[in-house]
C-alpha cells in the first residue's frame, strides 16, 4: 500500500467517523443550516439581509452549534456568525428526523 493509499483510507475513516458522530448529536438540534463552504446543526438560527457595498449578502447567527468539519478538534460551538454573499439553506428538523 502507498502514501496515497493510506492517505485515502485514513480520509475515508475520518468522515466515517464524523457521520457517526452527525447521527448521534442530530437529535438534540433544531435546524441543519448549509452554506457555500460547510454545514452546521444549530440550537437557534437567525437570517439576516443585508445591503453592502458590494450587494446583498446574508448574515447568519447561529446559537449552540455544532460544526460539520472531520478536521476540526472541537465541533461543538456556542455561537457561530457567517457572512455569505451565496445561497445559505436552512432546513427546520423535526424530532422524528433525528
């Protein structure tokens, strides 16, 4: 087996394990929210307009979260702030989903 070959393996374990982790924690939030870059669940979720310079851009307040990313250390989260010139899509759970 090569570098890569480890490299792959030890990726694919990594977000096996994260989707586990997603399954276990899903049930105790309310709203899945996805953005440009990540996906997060969330006790509270807040969506702003707002007008820029540049355009409209969303601003999105997130309480209690917890972060879909394999490589972060610590997902869990007390508050989180995104500012997106993209779509941001958020999706209500309801407790038979989790």
């Amino acid at each position: 087996m090569d570098d890569i070959d480890e490299l792959d393996m030890h990726e694919a374990q990594l977000r096996l394990k994260l989707y586990d982790e997603y399954r276990e924690v899903v049930k105790i939030f309310s709203y899945y929210v996805e953005t440009e870059l990540r996906a997060y669940l969330s006790k509270e979720v807040t969506v702003e307009p707002q007008n820029g310079p540049g355009g409209l851009f969303f601003k999105v307040t997130l309480v209690d979260v917890w972060i879909y990313e394999a490589e972060r250390m610590n997902r869990f989260v007390p508050e989180v702030t995104v500012y997106s010139v993209n779509d941001v899509h958020v999706q209500r759970l309801r407790e038979d989903e989790a």
